[in-house]
C-alpha cells in the first residue's frame, strides 16, 4: 500500500472539512421539510372545523406547547407538538452544523503534521490537490483567487482551503508547511515559488526535524530549471546533514515530454525501420515551452544502435527568433562539434496565414526527409487541434507521411478522449495521440512521488556500484534502489533521468519488445543483451550521454583540465575511441542498467521482436 501523508490531526481537520461542506439536500431539508409537513399538516387536520384563520393560529401554537397542547392525549396532537419543537430546532442545527465544523477543522489543523501543503489556484494545481485526496492525503491548499465554486468542491473532497499568500512565512506557518511532508510551490510565476521555496526553509529552519521537507518548486523556464536543479545540488552537498529543505525543481511540461518518451520509443522505432528510414526524424509544428521539452528529451535520450543520431525540423512563424533561442538555451548542443552537434533545423510556416498542403510537405520532405513522428504545439489547445487535423489529413492523402501527430494539449478535452487516443487500426496510417494534460501529468504518482525517475534510480545504482559484471539485479534490489533515489543529488538525477527515458529504447535494440497480455503472451522475465551487440549499443550510449550532457550545459575538458562538477566540466566528454578500457565498462553498464529499467518498467516480461 502507497504511503499515506497525514497523521491524526490533519486526518481529523480533513474529515471536518469535508463534512461541514458537503450538501446533503435530501437528508438535511428533506428532515425539516417532513417535520414542517408533519406540524402545518397535522395541525390544520386537527382544527379544521374551526375555519382556516383559527386553525392557522391554533396550528402555528403547538410550539408554545399550551392549552390543548399541553395535555395532549391523542396520538396526532402528540406528534404535532413534537414535530412543531423539531422543525425549528432541527434547522438551526443544520443552519449552524457547517460553522461549527469548520471550527473545528481550524483547531484539528493546529497540531497537523506529515501532510501536503501545495500553494496554488492553477488547473493543474487543484488536479493534484484532488489526487493527493483520493489517496487520502491530508491536503492544505494555499489560494488567493480561487472561485467560490471550485473552493467548495474542494472542501466537499477534504481540501482545507487556506486564503493567503504563499510566499509569507506566516501563511505557511498557518499550513503548517515546517511540519508538512511535502509542499509543492505551483503558482504560474516561476520567481513566486522560488520565494516559496525561500519562505519555507526559513520557517523550517527554526525547528528540528528528522527528515527535510521535501519542497517541489514548479518552474517553466528551462534555464531556470536548469539552475535551481544545480543550485540545489550544490546545497546539498555542502550542508548534506545539516538541510532542513530537500528542493526538487520540476516542470510539468518536462514530466509530459518525458512520459511521451518513455512511451513511445518503441512504436516510433518500429515505424522508422518499417518505413526503411536511417534514423528517427521528428517535425515539430510549433516550438513552445512544450514542444521544446520534447525535442530536449529526444536529443538526449532516442539514441538507437540501429539508427543515425536522431534529427529534429521545427516549421514556425518566426524561425529565427525560435533557433536564437533554442541555440542561447542549449549552447552545448552547438559548441563542441568535435563532439557532438544537435541535428536541428528551423524553416518557416504560419499556420494562421497558411494552409497545411502538399506543397509544405514537400518543402520538408525535400530539406530534411520524411518525418517518423510530428509534434503539434503551438501554445494554444484549439490551434493544436485545428492543425492535428489538417496535418492528418494531409499526412494520409495517399499514405504520404503515415506517422504519429503528438498533439499538445494542457487540458484533457472531449475531442482528444474521442478521437486523439492514439494508433486504433492496424493500417498503416497517420493517427492523432494527445499529451501533456495536466489531469495526466500534475499527478500525486508523478510529481510528489517521482513515478517517471523509478527507472532512474536502478541507472543510479549501477552506476554507483559498478554492476557491469554481476548477474541482473532481483526485483528486490531493483524495488530497494527506487526507495534511495531520495537521497541522490540533484546533478545526478538529471543524467539518470536521460538514461532512464533511453531503457525502452536500448530494449528495442536488443531485440525485445513488452508482452502484450491482451495476445495471451508470456514474456521473458529476465531479457538479456546479444553479446554481438553490446559494443556497439554501449557506443551509442557513450554518444547520448555526451548529448545529454551538453544539453544540460557541460563541457568537455581542456587539455590537462580536471573534472570538475561544480563549473560543470567533464573529461570524458570525448568520442568514444578515446575513452580507456574502465571507461568503456561505464557505458557497458548503462547498457545493462537500461534492460533492469525495462524490467521494473514493465514487469508483465518481454518477447522477442519479429
């Protein structure tokens, strides 16, 4: 069973929460309505031979209880004082029952603890809000504008809502956040959560604790990303036993980029041997903050054996402005060509202007090649879907590009739930497949429990404990490694997250693919790598990870120049002829340690491609 993040007090303001919002119609007006029928009914039954206006009075009497009513005898005036008691009394309690709850919930919420405070009024972070609920986490969720709707559905699933602002100390000392088990910074403002960030590690800095707060800070500059991983890392190694805060930067739109990754390495392989192509050749149709994701997740992790280092084209208004950006962003993709060089390229196509026509799929065909996959993102959910469309129209006039349209979507719409779902004929054909909701990716699973760095922590472990020569890794061990991920530095984590991603794909070269248990297949618990072809996808290893590193702003070492981790230089940035005999055996052992991350990746086994 998952862990639960809570303890008796937040449990107890959680319940209160929800109890004192939640609208029972039906039981609690339905009650005070039978009581008044019961009263006025009864009443007026009794009396109603004295005419309406004596009746009436006599009727709306029985709550002072005199007279007749006060030696009642007969059963229906019996009933009809009563009932004339307990309507009132009743509606009242009703009236005051949500009050008093919330009373409380404030009070319960003054010894909580373990819990999960997450700052934010975004659709993705109320998503994650619900999710944490749904697996009974006791929630605070930190709110400055949030619509009274939306505030009370909240509260009817046990979210304590708490209106303030997340980057005062004060406001997080009411949630509770020194005590929390997790607070996740979500606003939209990048430098807001990093004050977060800062608020929280002063607040938890005041007290002693066992265990840091773990502190996920949202962010969608990549740069941004970049800096605060490595800035974090830095503080943990120089105060590794003395840190109150564990900081995680994450991006939504990475964890979507990763996830597409991690899932469709294997289909676009297969696609691009099926179409006799020599490597995997992507066309972006927009280049956003999420489409940029993806093309980072694909130059540093679908690096095939089987194929040439993977090509990018991105076709968008501006396609100078979008290269002197992704250049100024990635300079280490362009700056060492001894090494290696992104294979990207910008042309020109406005999709507001232009119609998606022959004549543009020659123009890309002619430059760069037939495409394997397209990438639609060009910042807004309708225009996504508008050029899906024509895109797959296009793409199927005469089978000209029968490839997947990655369609970018930030939330779930019903055109994607009917007709974005993916490959559903056996044809060869262009299909739509949607990504990157935030109802999929700001998840309890993905965000607060690192469910896309699983894979990452058995490359972590291989590494650190040189595993290249031992037999495979139990489930055990493998189940043990994810468990430690958490105290492995952020520097590190990114180069295993790139690895990571690559499993699927080192898998595919090996010759296997996942058991499909709809086939009725049994697959191989323990696939294992050709020994024919170990030298050369553990070469191709060595040239992703260099791609990845420069994409993540290393540099190769001068001559006569030491690593150095902290100016981010490294001297094993070198082609693979020049590495030594143990620096071999590294990327023998990434190689190894992608097929254990297949196996904990897809646990149902793998059988042999045809």
């Amino acid at each position: 069973m998952a862990q639960r993040y809570a303890n008796a007090w937040s449990d107890l303001a959680t319940g209160l929460t929800a109890v004192s919002h939640t609208q029972a119609s039906v039981f609690r007006w339905g009650v005070v309505f039978v009581l008044t029928l019961v009263w006025i009914g009864g009443g007026f039954w009794l009396w109603r031979d004295l005419g309406p206006s004596e009746a009436f009075y006599r009727t709306i009497s029985a709550v002072g209880m005199w007279d007749e009513y006060f030696n009642a005898r007969e059963p229906l005036r019996e009933v009809v004082r009563f009932a004339a008691i307990a309507a009132p009394v009743v509606g009242l309690l009703f009236a005051f029952s949500g009050q008093l709850g919330r009373s409380l919930a404030r009070i319960a919420n003054l010894n909580a603890a373990n819990h999960i405070v997450i700052a934010g009024d975004s659709p993705a972070a109320l998503s994650l809000a619900l999710d944490c609920r749904r697996h009974q986490d006791a929630v605070i969720l930190i709110a400055q504008s949030l619509p009274v709707e939306s505030a009370l559905g909240l509260r009817r699933k046990g979210v304590i809502i708490l209106e303030g602002d997340a980057r005062l100390v004060e406001t997080l000392r009411t949630a509770r956040a020194h005590r929390a088990a997790h607070v996740v910074a979500f606003e939209p403002d990048d430098t807001a959560n990093l004050q977060i960030e800062a608020a929280v590690r002063r607040l938890a800095g005041e007290i002693k604790r066992r265990r840091p707060v773990s502190v996920h800070v949202s962010t969608s500059s990549p740069l941004l990303l970049r800096e605060a991983r490595e800035m974090s890392s830095m503080q943990m190694r120089k105060q590794r036993m003395s840190t109150s805060v564990d900081p995680k930067p994450f991006s939504i739109e990475e964890m979507a980029a990763r996830a597409l990754v991690q899932k469709e390495s294997q289909a676009l392989l297969t696609l691009a041997q099926r179409l006799g192509q020599d490597r995997l050749h992507f066309a972006f149709f927009g280049f956003d903050r999420a489409a940029e994701c993806v093309a980072e997740r694909i130059l540093m992790s679908l690096w095939s054996a089987h194929f040439a280092p993977p090509r990018l084209t991105v076709l968008c208004p501006d396609p100078a402005g979008a290269e002197a950006g992704f250049r100024a962003r990635h300079r280490g993709a362009f700056s060492h060509p001894q090494v290696w060089a992104a294979d990207i390229a910008f042309m020109s196509f406005n999709w507001d202007a232009a119609s998606v026509g022959e004549e543009l799929l020659d123009a890309v065909e002619q430059a760069r090649g037939k495409p394997t996959a397209l990438v639609v993102s060009t910042g807004a959910d309708p225009g996504n879907i508008h050029l899906s469309i024509a895109l797959k129209r296009s793409c199927n006039n005469r089978l000209r590009w029968p490839v997947p349209i990655f369609m970018f979507e930030t939330a779930q719409s019903e055109f994607s739930r009917q007709y974005a779902k993916g490959d559903e004929t056996e044809e060869l054909d262009a299909y739509l497949q949607a990504f990157g909701s935030h109802q999929s990716n700001s998840t309890r699973r993905r965000v607060i429990g690192g469910l896309l760095d699983r894979g990452a922590a058995i490359a972590h472990e291989h590494y650190n404990k040189g595993m290249g020569k031992r037999d495979q890794m139990s489930m055990r061990e493998l189940q043990a490694a994810t468990r430690d991920w958490s105290d492995v530095l952020e520097t590190y984590r990114a180069a295993n997250r790139a690895a990571s991603d690559s499993a699927m794909t080192k898998a595919w070269d090996a010759g296997w693919r996942p058991a499909e248990k709809a086939r009725g297949e049994k697959g191989d618990t323990a696939p294992t790598v050709p020994d024919d072809l170990m030298e050369k996808m553990a070469q191709r290893e060595h040239d992703r990870w260099m791609a990845e590193r420069l994409m993540s702003g290393w540099r190769p070492a001068a001559a006569g120049e030491a690593r150095n981790n902290d100016l981010m230089v490294h001297d094993k940035l070198v082609p693979w002829d020049a590495l030594s005999d143990a620096d071999k055996e590294n990327d023998r052992v990434q190689v190894r340690a992608g097929m254990d991350i297949a196996r904990l990746l897809h646990k149902e086994g793998f059988v042999k491609r045809t």
